[in-house]
C-alpha cells in the first residue's frame, strides 16, 4: 500500500498478505466450532436425560459417570473450537500489517506477488519514526556532565533555518571501558513534521 519516503500514520496499512489461506482457516475453524456445538447439544441432553434417571435409581451411578464425562469433554471441545477460530480471525486481522506509529517509508522490500515467510522473517518495509527524531551527541564526561537526563536544549537544523525543543533521554557510556567520550542521546520534537531522517 506504500511507497518509498511516503509519511503515514499510525494504523495505516502497510502490506496486505494474501487473504485466500487465511480466510480458508477461518471457515475451517468455524466449521469445527459447529462440530464442537452440536456434539456438545447432543451429550447435554443425554446428560440431562441420565441425571433425571440416576436419581429414580434407573441407570446405575457408574453409568452416568461415563455420559458425565462425554459431557465435560464435549464442553471443553467447544472451548477449544472457540479459540482457535478466535486464533485464525487473529491471524486473518493480522494480514494487513500497519503501521504502529507515524512514520515515514524509509524502503519498501517487497512488491505484489512475492513471497514472504515467517521464518526466517521476510522483511516488509522499513520505518522510520516520525515526529519525534533521535540525535546523538558525542561528549567528554565534563561536558556530559552539565546535561544529565532530563535536560532541555535546542536543535538548531541548518538546511531548513529552525531550532526544535530537544531533550536528553538516555547518557550511554563510552564503548571503550577505558575512558573516551560519552553518548548523550536526545529526542527532538517535530511535531509538524518538516524534518527528515539524516537531516
């Protein structure tokens, strides 16, 4: 449903897998739901029937345990029915993958017609999240240190002349165990939207 650099937004359908197995697994399902019903009907009346009779002492105790447990076990069955055509509705909702965020198509990996698998994972589209960018800056733990978590600043974008509200979120330490710099990591907030991934 996308193209590469298209923004869409959270919710928006992405990809649509082919819905014919899907929707195959579904009436499968609901026909073993059926199944599981009129089983279930069929050893609820005979419980019924042979309870009234254990009581008057016309079939033995013995007897109506056996047509309890073909009772129990027809309940179960249709609970078990029940979630797997509530698995297979899932499964056919979860066709159409969308996008969890806003965001904007960094690549589309497949056209109409190929085939995608599960595992190992066919990679579908790549995202890049908008309205909210990541920027890191690489800092001396001196300077690190007057921006701890938390702390404000601005982001001035050259290209497009406009600053943003900035915010450390995360104070990574140096790869290098040894000492070396910092890895301050800020959020910048575009909420218009204007700015683009490598800006």
């Amino acid at each position: 449903h996308v193209h590469d650099g298209d923004r869409v937004k959270a919710g928006a359908a992405l990809v649509t897998l082919d819905p014919e197995d899907f929707a195959l697994r579904v009436r499968q399902a609901a026909a073993a739901l059926a199944v599981a019903n009129s089983q279930f009907k069929a050893a609820e009346s005979e419980w019924i029937r042979s309870k009234a009779l254990v009581k008057d002492g016309a079939v033995p105790q013995a007897q109506f345990d056996a047509v309890d447990a073909r009772y129990q076990g027809a309940k179960s069955g249709v609970a078990v029915a029940e979630v797997a055509l509530s698995m297979a509705r899932k499964s056919e909702r979860d066709g159409t993958i969308r996008a969890p965020y806003d965001a904007i198509v960094i690549r589309r990996s497949v056209s109409e017609g190929e085939y995608a698998s599960v595992m190992p994972g066919t990679q579908l589209v790549t995202l890049e999240e908008a309205g909210v960018l990541e920027v890191r800056l690489y800092l001396m733990s001196e300077q690190a240190a007057t921006l701890p978590v938390g702390a404000s600043a601005r982001a001035k974008v050259q290209d497009i002349g406009r600053e943003f509200d900035a915010k450390v979120v995360r104070v990574l330490p140096p790869r290098d165990p040894k000492g070396g710099a910092l890895t301050l990591v800020f959020e910048v907030a575009d909420p218009e939207q204007v700015l683009w991934p490598g800006m």
